[in-house]
C-alpha cells in the first residue's frame, strides 16, 4: 500500500509571513486522516512546523501516521527547510511515541499550576519593587544576550538566533517597559538586589517570560521565591492560573517548577532535515 499526502489547497501565504498548507493523508488515494504543515512564526522559512496530524480511527496503528510525517519532512525539504518542529499535548501519548521514533528531540514544555485561593507571602527580608527605565534597559541587554545563547545551544546558527531575539522581543516589546499587560520586577532581599522577574498577560492568562536570580545569589532559594512572587502577582490580577516555558536540559529550573505544582501541558520537539 502506498501511503501519500494530497493538497487540499494552494500554497497559503499568512500575514504573519508563514506559509502552509492543509492535506489528506491518502493510502492507495483512500483518505485516512489529514496533516496541516508550515513555517514557523518564530524561526520563519528556515524551520517547517507540523500544526496537525490526525489518522482515523480505522486506521490508525498501521503506521500511516509515521509514513505521513516523513512525507511531512520531504515536503519541508522542498520548501527548503532546515528543520522541522512540532508541538505535541502532554497526554497524547501516541503523538509522543511518533515523534520521538523518528528521532525528534525534545526542545522545551509548556507547565501550568493551578493556583490556590490565597496568594503566597514571600519570606521574611524579600521584597519586590517594579523595574526602573534604568533597571529595564540593563535587563533587557542581559535578557536578550541569553535569550540568543540559549538557541544557539540549541542549534540555532548565531544570526538566526540573533534575529530572532530582535523580532521576539520588538513583538512583545513594542513600547518597552510601558508595554501593555507585562510587568517588569526587581527582588531585593534585605534591600541587596537578587533577581528579576518578566510577568505577561498572554491571551488573558498569566505567563512567566522570564525570572532569573542574579549569578551572585543563587543557591539560596530566591528563584523559589521568585516563583511565589509571580504567583502573588497573578492573583492580585484576578487569575488562578499561570503558566511558563522551560527548556529541556534545564534541570534545575524543571525540578524547582515541578516541586511548586507545575504541571506539563505541551512538549515541543525539533528535527534537523539533513
């Protein structure tokens, strides 16, 4: 039997600057399920994304899905993509058995805590205060900085990186520390300076971009309370839930997440296309 993908419409040119495309997954040209392909909105023509791939029921565990995501990747060579990535629920427990089968490697998840009813107080001597001008200009530098290292240890050619970051953070930034719906924080502990933290309302839900404690503190539990202050702030905005980013490899920052409640909701994987 010959498993194949048919289009099922043109070329789609997004206004994001994406390009996809829907299909049939077609054995023998007998539809059996559907694969949606396209370009990332992070990484653009250089990285093909997989949004959706779904067998029917009939005829699934046929290895159709497995056939279907290989012609995914041949497609994406085509577009002259370098990489293909795709994100992948926590509970879908055969998409996770797909994917790391034909040898994609876990990149980063997506966690979530369901917060409780009454904010955390932070420990005694720890306080927090919003960034100044002053303060958000010598983060945002650093921020950025390992915002760019961090994709590149991830194999990510330094221009790529480097352009991404500019177009990340110009997205999310638009207006700097006066932007919108992030909030911008400064922990002191016993009035010393000892770490930050990068709060946004994404979609209405709180998210943590980015918290860091400063290189000459950590080790003695400021990222935990960190943590606690973006809970406080998320429940002085009403909300009882927050959510957050984590890389894999990250392994302190993925056990401190998990001992306070974070649950993963999303993994996403990436492939080189050699």
């Amino acid at each position: 039997m010959t498993t194949t993908l048919r289009p099922t419409e043109p070329l789609q040119h997004n206004a994001d600057g994406t390009r996809s495309r829907h299909y049939q997954v077609c054995v023998n040209s007998r539809p059996v399920g559907a694969i949606h392909l396209g370009t990332s909105p992070s990484f653009g023509d250089s990285t093909a994304r997989v949004h959706d791939l779904r067998i029917e029921e009939p005829d699934r565990r046929r290895g159709r899905g497995t056939v279907a995501a290989l012609a995914a990747e041949e497609v994406a060579r085509g577009w002259g993509c370098r990489q293909i990535e795709a994100g992948v629920p926590a509970d879908a427990e055969a998409g996770l058995r797909l994917v790391k089968a034909l040898g994609y490697v876990l990149r980063n998840r997506g966690m979530v805590k369901q917060l409780g009813d009454t904010p955390p107080e932070l420990p005694a001597g720890s306080l927090a205060r919003p960034m100044t001008e002053a303060d958000f200009a010598a983060w945002l530098a650093h921020e950025s900085e390992n915002y760019v290292r961090t994709w590149m240890e991830r194999g990510v050619p330094e221009p790529e990186a480097r352009a991404k970051s500019r177009r990340d953070h110009d997205r999310l930034l638009p207006r700097g520390l006066s932007t919108e719906n992030m909030r911008f924080s400064i922990l002191e502990h016993e009035g010393t300076r000892v770490g930050t933290l990068w709060l946004a309302l994404r979609d209405g839900k709180p998210f943590i971009f980015d918290v860091e404690a400063d290189e000459a503190h950590r080790g003695r539990g400021h990222g935990r309370t960190l943590m606690l202050l973006a809970e406080a702030q998320a429940h002085a905005l009403g909300k009882r839930t927050l959510g957050l980013n984590v890389f894999a490899g990250n392994t302190p920052a993925e056990r401190l997440y998990e001992s306070l409640g974070y649950e993963t909701t999303l993994y996403t994987f990436y492939k080189p296309l050699l």
